[in-house]
C-alpha cells in the first residue's frame, strides 16, 4: 500500500544571532490512508512543529532547510501559499488546542460550516445548510438544529472543540492534522472528543495525525506511534509494541515514569536530568547524556532509525553486530 | 494519630454581581457563587489527604482556605486543634504552613536570584540572620537536588521542573509540617513529573510532612495519596481511604471519572466501550437542584432531582448519592 502522506528526512531551522537552531533534525514518517499516527513526546521535542511544516504553516523565522513532504506520492513542501492553502481545506484538515484559532468569532457556526462544504465540495446553499445541521448532530452537539445559529462564544469549550472538529473534517479531507486537540478540556470531555474523533476518522476514512504529550491518548486513538525527543524522532511502531515493549531506552523511561493507575508503587522510575535545549543538543545520540544504556559509539555518531525488536529505534543497541539491551 | 488540617462543614462562596449601576439598569439582584460548600476532612500527621476533581470544582478554593488566604464564609478550619482565623495571626503558627502552586513560572519572582527568593520565609519570620542564612540555603537547595551553587541564578535559567524543585526549597525553608500542594505536576512533563513525585514522597517521609495535595489527574493522586476526597461543584461526593475508592469507587461521578483516563492498557486493543460518559459540570452559579450531578447521572431518578443527597457510609467511605444510600449503585 502507499502511502498517503510521506515524510522524509524533513529539517527544520531556526536562524539566531548566535547561530542556526536545529529544531527539526531529519524526521521522517509516513501514514497510510486511514491510518491514525501518533506523535508523542515532551514539551519542546517538536511535535508541534512537525505538524506545521507539513501543512505549511510553519511561522518565520523558521524554515525547512532539506528533506520532502509528499501528499499521495505528490510534493507538497514547495507549492506556492495559494495552492498550499487550498490544499489544507480540501486535503488536509486542521485541528489545534485551541478552538479559538480556527473557529471565526464573528459568525456562526453554521455559517463557517456552509462556506467550508461550498468551497471545497461546490454545494447549494441547502444542501451545504442541512450538511451543517447534520455534522453538528454527528459531533454531538445537543439541539444542533438551533445551535447551527449560534456563534463560537456561546458554546463551551468542549463543545466548541466539537465544532473545530466538525469544521475540520466537513470538507472531507483525506488527511487531519490534529495538536493537542484534548489537552485544554476537562478528563470526561477529553474522553468524549477523543472517542469522537477516532469515530468519525474511522466512518471516513480519514488519515489522522495526532500530536499530544499524553501517552494514554496516544494509547486509546492510535494505530502506530512516532516517539520525538530532541527534533528527533527515536522511535517508530505500533501503539501496543511502543507502548509495552519499546525498544529505545528513552521510551523505556517514558514509559516507566507515568504512575498507574491500577497499581501503587513506593517510587517511580525516573530518567534524571531534563531533555536538551536547542542550542546545547549534545553530539551522537540526543539521548546519550541521560541513558542508562549508553556506550562508547553512543557518543559520537548519530544513530538513523534502523529495525529494533518490534519497533523501528534510533539507537545503536541495535545496530548489527551489537550486543542487544 | 492526631490530625494536623481539620475542616469542619467549610464554605466559601464568592460576589459575582455585576457592577451596582449594571445592576440597577437591568434590574438584576446580587449573585453569588458557592465555590465550597460543606465541606469536612481531616488530616493526620504525617499523611496525605489528597482532592481531585475537573477544573472548577473547587479544588484551588479549598487550597487557599486550608492555609488561611481567604477566611470560610461559614464552617472551620483547624490547625492542630486552634481554628485558622486566630492560629493565622500567630507568626508562630502560620510559618509552620505553606503552599506550593501549579505554575512555577509565574510562583517565582523573576528578578530575584535563588537564594533570594528561597531565603524569603527565613528572613520574613525572623528564622535566622547573617551567614546562617546562605548555609540553610545551600542546604535546602541541596535536600531538593539542585546544587548550592544555584543559588546565584534567576528563576529563568531553570528547567520546569528545577523550578518547581526552587518552589519546594522555598515553601520547605520555614520548616513547616503542613504543605498545600495545588497541582504541582500539572505543568511539567511526565518524566519530571516523575521526578518532583519521587521526591516530595522522599522529604515527606524524612521531614514527617502533612500534604494537602490536589490534582486533576487520576494517576497521579493514586500514586500521592492516602486518603482522597472526589468534589464535583463544590462538594466532597466521595471520601474515604485512596486505595478503597480506587478499588470500588461507589458515587456515580467517581466512576465516570475513572472510566473517562485514557488507559495505557488500551494500547493495541480495539477501543474502550465507555458507559455514561457524558455531558459537561453545569455553572456553579446556578447548580441543579437535588443531587448537583443528576443531570450526568445514570442513576438519576425522581429523588435525585429535589434532595440532596447526604453522606451514606459504605464501607470505609462516605458518599454522598442516594443510589448507593438505597442499593441501586
Ligand atoms: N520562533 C522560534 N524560535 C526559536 N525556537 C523555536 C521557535 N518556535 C519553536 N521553537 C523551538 O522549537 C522546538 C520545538 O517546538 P514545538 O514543535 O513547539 O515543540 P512541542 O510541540 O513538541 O512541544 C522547541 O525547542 C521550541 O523552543
Ligand atoms: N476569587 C474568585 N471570585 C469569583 N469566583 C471564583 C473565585 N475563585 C474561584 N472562583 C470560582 O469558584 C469555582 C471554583 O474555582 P477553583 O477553586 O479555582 O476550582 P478548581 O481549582 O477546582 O479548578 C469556579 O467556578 C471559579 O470560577
Ligand atoms: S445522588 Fe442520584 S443523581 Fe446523584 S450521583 Fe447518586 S444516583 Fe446520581
Ligand atoms: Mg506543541
Ligand atoms: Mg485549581
């Protein structure tokens, strides 16, 4: 099968006046259609910034400085803005943190909803009207004939969140990028959003990617996992290898310092230290400082993804010939 | 043992009226929202009460009542035994109490330099003069692993979680036994979250401290906690020892809090089919009548709509629902 979106060796830079930061370091991933992707990792890894650079909606003074983004085997990287942005209705929907940046304050709902399908799908005011309607039932808003009347603000958030998501998928799009779409809301919201999303990307057919920090979203709504540490993606596989068997010592660590929930232990494991600042990413593996694991070649060369266990993992543990850990 | 924090059917509601001349024009009254209400716990030496509940349920009010920032607008708080209003007064008492808070970064003054800021409470309760001072400082910026040395720093050359690490120095350096922690992970990373955890745990046990600790976050107040206390809209609907709400929690909300994590085990399965997860906390300021969670309830019948519920004991913990009063639960 190919793949729908492909991501290869994507760089992203931030010039300073104390010299170029790297904020991406050649990420490459890939997600097949109707595949759910995760991206995981701490505040600062670049999950954010992978998202935008594959919409193209990357802020100045960053720029992506090597690697492709393909979009059914078609480039997107370099398109002008103007095709990029009719890209991102049609092909790729959007869905950040906060409902307020997508959604505009001075119309309804409705409203946005109708000129979203008739943009990009070319429908008559009524049928784009009872579409409208009917998306805001699917997304479960209550009363959603009234409701498509009513502007942002008189929704709650969670409510609003619905909407984005609404908004997002309406056009139909193949692929939906979504950061954090869960992390502002409430546990019980954060249950149902999520629940929503997998539903709907499921009924469509829509690929999705889904950046957060919470490893039990990525646990719920995942197909595959991308791990990112440093702009870096260490870690590559299927949510139930990546989430119990990992291979790369960093997820390992991960993994381990999140308290359970079913069982009370005396003491978390923890990984000391914190992950590097840009400016101070430390040659070879971005890991190497704080791992348990660490030996010689560790420290000066860089390790690629290669094939690890289950999963794929930058790591020189398992590198041919090494003596696995 | 004897109970460090007591509270005593507590309340605190806060003005929300609009202004007086708004107030006139649109004929409206005054209104106000009850952001605690009736609630008890205590605290035994050496222990852990934690609370948790979703965001506007009261958890932060209770935070600042519990170390006297606001007065109760009924009920007492007790410090050792002195209600809180008198036990205030006395520098004696209120050095023995501290809070820690969510956002380290905005905790800590950004213009003054570690020893500073951590030698705060010292110099303000008198504690200790001169060279003294620096030596207890580099001891305390020691006892919550950062170096003495950081000292000479500001708040902006720490991580997240080294400044949450300088707000625990700060809040230790009076040596109190009781310590208000509101959300103190909720803004780091999970791996140093892990790391802030494993050492409050740590000092806890080698300082005897008493922790009132909150968050939203069921995983973490498991691994915190000994005695918890569920609120929903102001009220404690759950209470009793952590381990036994977590094994069987009994009211309705606890359930559907619980039900609602996203559950690491779910990896790789197909996903969870999740029972009465539903609805959002309707506005404090005009809460349903009767029990306020029947809106959400499963369990909800024709009682729950007109009478609040009062507290059942089942097993070894409180709830406050009729279903579980009368053995529908
Ligand atoms: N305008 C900018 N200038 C310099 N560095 C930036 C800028 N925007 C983001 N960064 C850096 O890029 C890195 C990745 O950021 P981001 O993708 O937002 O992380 P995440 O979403 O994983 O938390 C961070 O270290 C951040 O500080
Ligand atoms: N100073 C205040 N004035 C008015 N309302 C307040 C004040 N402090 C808190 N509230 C309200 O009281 C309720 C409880 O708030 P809070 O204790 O901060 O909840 P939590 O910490 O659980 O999120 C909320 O509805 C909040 O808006
Ligand atoms: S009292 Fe009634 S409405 Fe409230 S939680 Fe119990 S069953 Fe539900
Ligand atoms: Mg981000
Ligand atoms: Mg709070």
């Amino acid at each position: 099968m190919s793949a729908l979106l492909d991501v290869q060796d994507l760089s992203v830079d931030f010039p300073t006046r104390r010299g170029r930061l790297h904020a991406l370091d050649r990420v490459s991933l890939s997600i097949q259609p109707g595949e759910i992707l995760g991206v995981v990792g701490e505040s600062g890894a670049g999950k954010s910034l992978t998202g935008a650079a594959i919409i193209g909606l990357l802020e100045p003074p960053g720029v992506i400085v090597g690697g492709q983004v393909s979009l059914e085997g078609r480039r997107i990287d370099k398109l002008p803005p103007e095709q990029m942005r009719r890209i991102r209705g049609r092909q790729i929907g959007a869905v950040f943190q906060d409902p307020l940046t997508t959604l505009n304050p001075l119309y309804t709902v409705g409203r946005q909803l109708v000129e979203t399908m008739q943009t990009h799908l070319g429908l008559s005011d009524r049928d784009a009207k009872a579409r409208a309607v009917q998306w805001l039932v699917d997304v479960g808003i209550p009363g959603a004939a009234e409701r498509v009347d009513a502007y942002p603000h008189e929704f709650s958030g969670g409510m609003r969140q619905r909407v984005v998501i609404a908004l997002a998928l309406c056009a139909e799009p193949k692929l939906v990028i979504a950061d954090e779409p869960t992390t502002a809301l409430d546990v019980s919201i954060q249950a149902q959003v999520i629940a929503l999303l997998r539903r709907l990307a499921r009924e469509h057919g829509t690929a999705v990617l889904l950046v957060t920090h919470d490893m039990g979203v990525i646990a719920e709504t995942c197909d595959r996992v991308a791990v990112m540490y440093a702009g870096r993606v260490i870690e590559v596989g299927s949510v139930a290898a990546v989430v119990h068997r990992p291979s790369h010592p960093y997820t390992e660590g991960l993994m381990a310092s999140i308290p359970a929930l079913r069982a009370r232990v005396d003491r978390l494991a923890q990984i000391d230290g914190a992950m590097p600042r840009l400016n101070a990413i430390p040659p070879g593996c971005a890991y190497n400082p704080r791992c348990p694991k660490v030996f010689e070649r560790c420290r000066h060369d860089r390790p690629n993804l290669m094939p690890a266990k289950e999963t794929q993992a930058a790591c020189w543990l398992y590198a041919e010939g090494a003596v696995h850990g | 043992m004897a109970d460090v924090l007591e509270a005593v059917k507590v309340s605190r509601s806060f003005d929300v009226s609009k202004p007086w001349l708004q107030r006139m024009l649109s004929r409206s009254g005054r209104r106000s929202l009850r952001a605690v209400d009736e609630v008890s716990f205590s605290i035994p030496k050496g222990t852990t009460l934690s609370l948790v509940g979703e965001s506007g349920c009261g958890k932060s009010t209770v935070a600042r009542l519990a170390v006297g920032l606001y007065p109760p607008s009924s009920g007492d708080i007790r410090f050792e035994g002195q209600s809180l209003s008198s036990a205030r007064a006395q520098p004696a008492l209120r050095r023995r109490m501290n809070m820690i808070f969510q956002d380290p970064y905005a905790s800590l003054n950004p213009r003054w330099r570690v020893q500073d800021i951590v030698a705060e409470p010292l110099r303000a309760f008198g504690m200790l003069r001169g060279s003294a001072v620096g030596d207890r400082v580099g001891q305390l910026l020691s006892q919550v692993g950062l170096s003495p040395a950081d000292g000479a720093k500001y708040p902006h050359e720490f991580s997240g979680g080294q400044r949450q690490r300088i707000s625990i120095a700060r809040a230790l350096s009076s040596e109190p036994d009781f310590l208000v922690c509101d959300e103190p992970t909720s803004a780091l990373d999970v791996s140093v979250q892990a790391q802030i955890l494993n050492l409050m745990r740590e000092l806890q046990t080698r300082l005897g401290l008493t922790y009132l600790f909150i968050s939203h976050n069921l995983s973490v107040i498991r691994h915190m906690s000994d005695r918890l206390g569920v609120m929903y809209l102001g009220r404690i609907v759950e209470h009793g020892p952590a381990e036994a709400i977590f094994t069987e929690p009994r009211h309705p909300y606890t359930r559907l809090l619980l039900d609602a994590i996203p559950d690491l085990d779910a990896a790789g399965g197909v996903g969870r089919v999740r029972a009465g997860v539903g609805g959002e906390v309707p506005s404090p300021i005009a809460p349903p009548p009767g029990c306020t969670f029947h809106p959400r309830c499963p369990l909800a019948n024709d009682r729950c709509r007109v009478e609040r519920p009062d507290y059942t004991q089942a097993g070894p913990v409180e709830v406050a629902c009729h279903a579980v009063e009368e053995g529908r639960g």
